[in-house]
C-alpha cells in the first residue's frame, strides 16, 4: 500500500478518535455527465459550497454528520470525489462535467462504501443513524447493469440499511431514477442547486440530533421542489 493511501485511510480514525459523537453519514452521488456543462455544473458547484458552510455553522451537524461525494460521469466511471469526512472538516470539490451518465456503477460504489464505513463505525464503538444516499441527475442511466444494482439499491432499503433519495433536475427521467428508491423522487425547480443543498443540510442536521430510532425527518421541499 502506497503511504498517501495509508494516510488517507487513518483519516476517518483520527476523527474517531478525538471525536466519539454519534454519526449521520451521507452519501452524494452526483451525475457530472456532459449535458451538465454550462450554468447547470457552475450551479452544483455553488450550491456544494453552501452546503460545506451550512454544516459548518451548526455545531451540532459540524461534528455529527459524515459527508462522502461520488462523481458520476465518462462512459462507465464512478470516482469517488470526496471521501468520507466530519462536516467540519468537508471543503466542497470542484465538478467538471464530461462523458456520459453512469449511475448504475455510482450507486453500487455508494452501497459499497457505505458497509465499509458501517465497520468502521462499529470497530471503534461509534453508532450511526441510518446513512443517506442522494442521488442527483440530469437524465437517465446509461450503464448497461444499471436496472440490477437498482435492485439491490430497494433491497438495502427493505433491509433498512440505508435511505435514498432520488432527485431529477430538468430532462431527468424521472421513472428510471424512481426505480433505486422506495421513495417517489423529485424534481429540483429550474437550476436551485443551493436551495436544496441548504435543505439537505438542515434536513441532515434534523435527524443528526434526532432520538435513537426516530423517523427519518425531511423538512418542506418548498424551496427547490417542482410541484
């Protein structure tokens, strides 16, 4: 193992260690695909960056929630943008748009990374509430597998693994995207990126206060939802 790899991986356990707060991990797998380019990606951006301030000001979210990123985009890469880190330490990465939308391959790295982190949570006695997965996209999956690891995305959920969240901005389709949740997707107003990241961010700092086995809360959509 390289030493930067090995650095990378003692990240999580410096935070655990000077820091035993129960944690609310969440997952953003973004479609950076081609047809982003433009105003759409300068959005996310923005919108990225207001969520990195928002969980930053709440001194309860900023050491509670875990924030992962997850880039989808090319023909069939799914890279990991940001790995997994407390809020207070989450500085927003820059998005470049290109390629296709590969969100089968996205959404099976998030499931994936998800267990991982799971033992890790377990192996140093700290406990979660159910992780988040929030899946973005401007289209549809373009992968060939996609519709299976779409099953195994309902499967976690029945097994209440984990909770998902499908959101479709404009030419989103939004019948293939309903198909990794057991929740109707939605579908984001016009280009109000930092609306909803603003949304997500108390929405996550909700639940990270939230009682043990609380209903997961979601605050009104208002802001960002098309009706």
């Amino acid at each position: 193992m390289a030493t930067s790899d090995i650095e990378n991986d003692l990240i999580p356990y410096v935070e655990f260690a000077d820091n035993a707060n129960e944690r609310t991990p969440c997952v953003l797998v973004l479609d950076c695909s081609g047809s982003m380019r433009g105003e759409p990606i300068k959005q996310l951006n923005a919108g990225l960056k207001a969520l990195e301030q928002e969980l930053k000001d709440d001194i309860d979210a900023s050491s509670r929630v875990q924030l992962l990123i997850i880039k989808a985009f090319g023909k069939d890469e799914a890279v990991i943008s940001s790995d997994w880190v407390d809020a207070m330490n989450f500085e927003a990465p820059t998005m470049e748009a290109s390629g296709l939308t590969p969100l089968g391959k996205a959404m099976e790295l998030a499931l994936k990374k998800i267990e991982e982190q799971k033992c890790r949570y377990d192996s140093w006695g700290i406990t979660s509430k159910r992780p988040w997965i929030f899946l973005i996209s401007d289209g549809e999956p373009t992968d060939y597998d996609w519709e299976i690891v779409a099953k195994k995305c309902i499967a976690a959920q029945n097994n209440k693994k984990v909770v998902i969240h499908a959101v479709g901005t404009q030419g989103a389709n939004l019948d293939k995207l309903a198909k990794f949740s057991t929740i109707s997707p939605k579908r984001l107003t016009g280009l109000k990126f930092t609306e909803f990241f603003l949304w997500l961010s108390r929405s996550v700092s909700c639940v990270s206060r939230a009682a043990p086995n609380a209903p997961d809360l979601i605050e009104d959509t208002g802001e960002w939802d098309e009706e």
